[in-house]
C-alpha cells in the first residue's frame, strides 16, 4: 500500500516538472527564435539601407560627371556637325583617367558623329542604337534626362570581346531649347555596385549574397552560388510583392529609401530589395540565417541537456521528498498495528 502510494507521488510530481520543463523550455526556445529573426531583420534593414544610401550616392557622382559632360559647350558646338572632333575624345578620356570604376564613355551625335574614350573602338552608329529595345521611348520622353539599364555589349560594338554584365548610364545631350544634340553613354563595372551590399564572414550578416534584378526578371549573381539558392530565391521573387513591414523611428531615419524597400522571406533566410533609381533594375540582398540558426541550435542542444541534468536533480529530489513523505507513515503505521495486536 505505500509502496503504491509513494510511487503515485513520484509519478504525478515527475509528470508535473516534466510538463513545466518541456513547456517553460519550449517557450523560451520560440521567443529566442523570434526575438533572434526580428533582430537580424533589423539589423539587416539598418546595414542595407545605409549601404542603399552609399550606392546612391555613388551613382549620383557618376551622373553629375556625365552632366560636366554633356553640358560641355565644346561637346554640344561638335556634335552639331557630322565632321569628327579630336577634342571630345580628349575630355572623355580625362574624365575616363580621372577615377578607376568608369570603364568607358561614349557619345553618338544627331548629326552622325561617334566618340568613346580609347579603350573602346567599333562603335555602331545611332540608327542602329535607337533600335536597342526601349531607347526610341526613352529618347522620345522629355521628362527622362537619363536611365540606369545593364549594359548589352553587343548592342555597342561590332566585335565585343569583354561580355562581362555591366551597368550603363545613358544621358541625353541637349541644349538650351531642349532638343537632342546626342546620346551619352557611361560605363561601370557592376562589381562596384556589389561591393557596397557584401559584407564579410565575421558579420551578423554572414557573407550576405547580392545580385541584381533586370527589368525582364533575369538574375544577375556578383560570385558562383548552388543551384539550389538561385531557385529559393527565384521562388521567393516570384511571390506577390509587399511593402516592407512597419519600423521603427530609429530603423528609418538609419535606412535611406526605406519606403522602396521590398522584403521577403525565404526557409533559410532574408531577401532585401532596393529599387535603382530611374531604372527597372532592383538590387537583391540575400541574408542567410544560416549562422543565426546554427546558434539557435548550439543553444537548443544545451538547453537540452541542461534539462535533462535539472530533471536527474529533481528525480532525485523526488524520490528523497517520497521517502520523507512515505516512510514515516510506513513506521506510524507499523506501530499502530503493532500497538492494536498487543
């Protein structure tokens, strides 16, 4: 009988901390879990946005160098005439030696003149160049000054033998009344646009991937990435787009552009996109939580096993409280009966 009895109270004080553990634990792993997502969102919106704002202000250098340019009185006076002008070869290939990330510059003029610093030669004449999808629109729009668009080599030259993706400011050379002296074409290695979103090995953001987004949906990788993450994020992208999700004060006075921010989520990770300005290109940041789970994990294991050595303590625990408990009763009621037979 008290056998039963103490092995009663073992069972339903062992079944209460197995469910208070299992149940406190499960909590906290969730909440950890959330709270550790919710972070590196954060986190990852705040480093994006501000290197969103440093790509910005990149590409905005880029186009007041065009404007010195394509406001250059000498280029409007030559391009003007069909007769070639040594002079512009010379200011393209100043501004061209000036900074290492133009890789070239060209012009096509109305009246039939091409010019392109040194390093390019071959170019085709404008006719064939407003026959390039999208550029007699875009020349036609008075309201467009210039776009960003990824450069297609063999729209540019007869005979391309650098077929590497580039990024391409296009500028329309006008004067003072507005009508169209020409084309000017800026060229920069799309590298440049990458390096400002990856980060390294030893970040919260765990060597982040980046690519870019065309306009007729074709992605574009900065390094060689498994099959397998292309088609997560090709899988993500093809979801219906949803503004980025409310934050916080300090979140957007730290992210420039925050409002063009689009965000997706993916089974292992974060997907950040940032529209270009005057372009259909967007930038994709793919954040891993790769490193955030393994940490998740290393946790959850000593979780684990801290549970299992708090449940040995109270079994143990347990079993001296049952004895306590039980053996006195045992010893009272062996004494009663023993009174009872005297």
């Amino acid at each position: 009988m008290f056998r039963s009895f103490g092995r009663n109270i073992r069972l339903v004080l062992v079944l209460f901390i197995t469910v208070y553990i299992a149940a406190s634990s499960f909590i906290l792993y969730r909440t950890m879990e959330h709270r550790s997502l919710d972070m590196l969102r954060q986190l990852s919106v705040q480093y994006t946005g501000q290197q969103h704002k440093n790509t910005l202000l990149f590409m905005n250098w880029l186009e007041e160098t065009s404007k010195l340019i394509s406001n250059n009185q000498v280029v409007q006076n030559a391009l003007k005439k069909p007769a070639y002008d040594g002079a512009i070869s010379q200011i393209l290939e100043g501004i061209r030696s000036s900074s290492s990330d133009i890789l070239g510059i060209y012009i096509w003029g109305e009246a039939g003149g091409t010019y392109s610093s040194s390093n390019v030669s071959g170019l085709l004449p404008f006719t064939e160049i407003k026959k390039v999808p999208g550029m007699e629109q875009f020349l036609d729009n008075r309201e467009q000054a210039l776009r960003w668009t990824v450069l297609n080599r063999e729209h540019l030259m007869n005979a391309p033998s650098d077929l590497r993706d580039r990024l391409l400011l296009e500028v329309k050379i006008q004067n003072t009344e507005g009508q169209i002296l020409g084309l000017l074409s800026l060229e920069v290695e799309i590298d440049k646009l990458y390096s400002f979103y990856l980060s390294g090995k030893n970040t919260i953001y765990g060597e982040n991937e980046v690519y870019l987004l065309t306009s007729n949906g074709k992605l574009l990788n900065a390094a060689d990435v498994p099959m397998k993450r292309l088609q997560e994020i090709r899988t993500a992208l093809a979801t219906p787009e949803k503004d980025n999700p409310a934050m916080t004060e300090e979140q957007d006075s730290s992210s420039s552009g925050a409002m063009d921010l689009l965000e997706r989520e993916t089974a292992d990770g974060l997907i950040l996109l940032y529209p270009l300005p005057e372009s259909d290109e967007r930038i994709v940041t793919y954040i891993s939580a790769d490193g955030m789970n393994a940490e998740l994990r290393t946790f959850k294991y000593l979780m684990i096993g801290l549970n299992i050595v708090v449940f040995i303590v109270f079994w143990l625990l347990i079993s001296m409280l049952s004895g306590s408990i039980v053996n006195p009763l045992k010893q009272l009621y062996l004494k009663i009966n023993s009174t009872m037979k005297d």
